[in-house]
C-alpha cells in the first residue's frame, strides 16, 4: 500500500510521542519535529507508511540516543494483557466455535498500537476487548482461514504489538502450534513486538520464534533478513497482525489473512469499512 497525504500529520505526530517518551527536553523535541518535517518532504509516496515510519524512527534514536522509548509501554502492554489471559481463555474454551473466538480477541488486541495513537488506557483495551465478542467480523470468514490452515504444513504468523502478542497466543492455541512460526521485529520500534516481549507472553513455550531482520513498524521484505525473507516465500499460509503489517504487505505475493483492527481513515478506505471494524481479509 502507497503512503497517502493523510499518513504525513500521523508520521509527524508518531515522531514528536516518540522523542517525548525518550526525552523530557524540549529542544530535541522541536529538533525531532523539524528533522521529521524535512524527511516528511522527501518522502517518497509510493512506498508503504512502515517503510516511511522506519526511516523516522531510526532518525529519533540518532537525535535522542534512545533505541527503545517505548520500552515501559510495551512492558506495561504485556502485564496488562497476561492479566486477562485466564479469564479469555477460559471464554475462549467455552465458546461454541474457540477458532472463531480466538480469531475476534486476536484482531481486538489489535488496539494496543502506539503507531495508531498518542496512548492506549487500560480501560480503552477492556472495552474493546468486551465489544469483539459480538462485533462484526468483515471480510472472509473463520471457516475460510479453518480450511487455509488445515491445508497449510507451514504457516508463518506475523506479529504486531506488545501486549497484542499475548492475544496472539490465544489464537495460536486454537491451531496447530507445531506448524507455526511466529516473527517479531529484530530491534525496537514503536511499541512493536520483539522476542523479548514473546517470551513474556509465553509464545516461546508455544510456537518457534524468529525475528525478521528488520527495525520496521510492518513487514517491509526489502529491510527484512535473507533468512526471513526466504521463510516468508516458503510458507504456505501467512498470517499477517495490524495496521502496519497490512499497510507494508497488501500487495505482495503469496496466500496471506489479514488479521486488523481498522484504527484510521486511510486504512478505512483502502478495505471500504468503517473506521473500528474488525477485519479477517484473504489476500487471494
């Protein structure tokens, strides 16, 4: 997916919360700020908001000496998520259809995206968490991934978020975990997933884990390792969490389900929804 007009005020605001949770200075506030609205003015559209995001963010670690600003969120995000743990998976377990069920907490923890916003509030994850149970669910249905899954003997799961990734886990539950491989980022950005935060939420007990070689807040292949990338063509099912996964990878190759929660306009109209909707989109 290209980078729309839209995307620029998100990148630029995306800049200014990174530098504030590195910094309490105000120059290098209004440093980072000025520094993202001339990299904002070189951009090229074409490419995907997480290839843009990258290169932002890497320029705030440069300018702050802080690789990793959203570290105690992400910590918070995994507690917070490892807390309902029990009682979802109990829901979950009980429901009459679990794959279903484990498909709508996946996409609900989707909300826990610092890129998307300026903050999350606990409350904010419950009662999004609460609404999914019974929410719409756009796109192809569970029984549609069932039957991906099924004929898939290897299936690459792609995480988004911290915190998230314990919802995550909720779904891989519900399918066969010793075909699955989930990837997290090689290094910090935003408040995405790296193995630290998988082994936090129990997913290196479960599944392999791997990183993808890359600092980018989506999939962006290009940055990703040889060893990620030739994963990724070898799989025979991909599941791709967030936002920033979907942006990154819409338009690549190969039998992919999107698995997000729609958190701004720009995504809204490029998957004709409104804004909020949960979404399981098939690729091909």
């Amino acid at each position: 997916m290209q980078t729309y007009l839209d995307c620029i005020p998100c990148l630029c605001r995306q800049a200014l919360d990174a530098a504030r949770f590195a910094t309490d200075d105000e120059a290098i506030h209004m440093q980072v700020l000025r520094r993202a609205l001339t990299a904002a003015g070189e951009m090229d559209m074409r490419q995907s908001p997480p290839a843009m995001a990258q290169k932002m963010h890497r320029l705030i670690g440069e300018l702050t000496g802080s690789h990793d600003p959203y570290a105690g969120v992400k910590a918070h995000g995994n507690e917070y998520a490892l807390a309902m743990y029990p009682e979802l998976s109990r829901r979950i377990a009980a429901a009459n259809d679990p794959l279903a069920a484990g498909v709508r907490m996946a996409i609900a923890g989707n909300i826990i995206d610092f890129g998307a916003t300026s903050s999350v509030e606990d409350a904010t994850i419950a009662s999004h968490i609460e609404a999914a149970w019974s929410a719409p669910l756009l796109g192809n249905s569970v029984d549609d991934l069932r039957a991906a899954v099924a004929g898939a003997r290897d299936i690459l799961y792609l995480g988004d978020n911290a915190g998230e990734i314990v919802f995550d886990r909720m779904l891989i539950e519900q399918l066969p975990a010793e075909r699955i491989t989930y990837a997290v980022k090689a290094f910090p950005v935003i408040n995405d997933a790296t193995r630290v935060d998988a082994e936090q939420a129990g997913l290196t007990a479960l599944v392999e884990v791997i990183d993808n070689g890359s600092d980018a807040p989506g999939t962006v292949l290009e940055t990703c390792s040889d060893a990620f990338r030739r994963r990724f063509a070898e799989a025979d099912l991909i599941i791709s969490k967030g936002q920033g996964n979907y942006e990154s990878l819409s338009d690549s190759v190969g039998d992919i389900f999107f698995l997000l929660k729609v958190k701004c306009k720009v995504i809204a109209q490029d998957l004709d929804c409104e804004q909020g909707s949960l979404i399981l989109k098939r690729s091909s």
